[in-house]
C-alpha cells in the first residue's frame, strides 16, 4: 500500500520523520510535486492496514492523504 501525503507549508520533513517511525510503514520519503511525502506500507491485511491509515492521520503536519492499494491484494 503506498501513501501519499501533503504537508502544511515547511512541515515535509517533518511528516516523513513521523510516518517513518509508525509500525507497518516500512519507507516514507520527501518528494517534490503534488505530494510532499510518498510512504510505502507493508502489513498482513486490512485491519493492520487501517490502523496505519488511522496512526497516520493524527499527523500534525498531515494537510491531505491518499491511499492507494495495489491491485489483488485485498487491502
């Protein structure tokens, strides 16, 4: 599952550092373009895969989160 994320104006480094330290996100890095922060997610299945999404969102610097799944894997 990857992530991506916008942060609030100077806050990319920020929101990387905080993603990165949440169980289950096994890479979150700094981007240039519509998102600030790209993350990739690695759990067993749905129920881990919501409680990233959930940990993630009480991100202070966090302005917008898309999640994007690949196809076939149930998540």
């Amino acid at each position: 599952m990857f992530l991506l994320m916008q942060a609030s104006s100077g806050g990319a480094k920020e929101l990387a550092s905080h993603v990165a330290e949440i169980p289950g996100v096994v890479d979150a890095q700094v981007t240039s373009g519509p998102y600030d922060v790209i993350g990739r997610v690695d759990v067993g299945g749905p129920v881990a895969a919501r409680s990233v999404v959930e940990a993630v969102r009480t991100s202070r610097r966090l302005t917008r989160l898309a999640v994007c799944s690949p196809m076939g894997t149930g998540l």
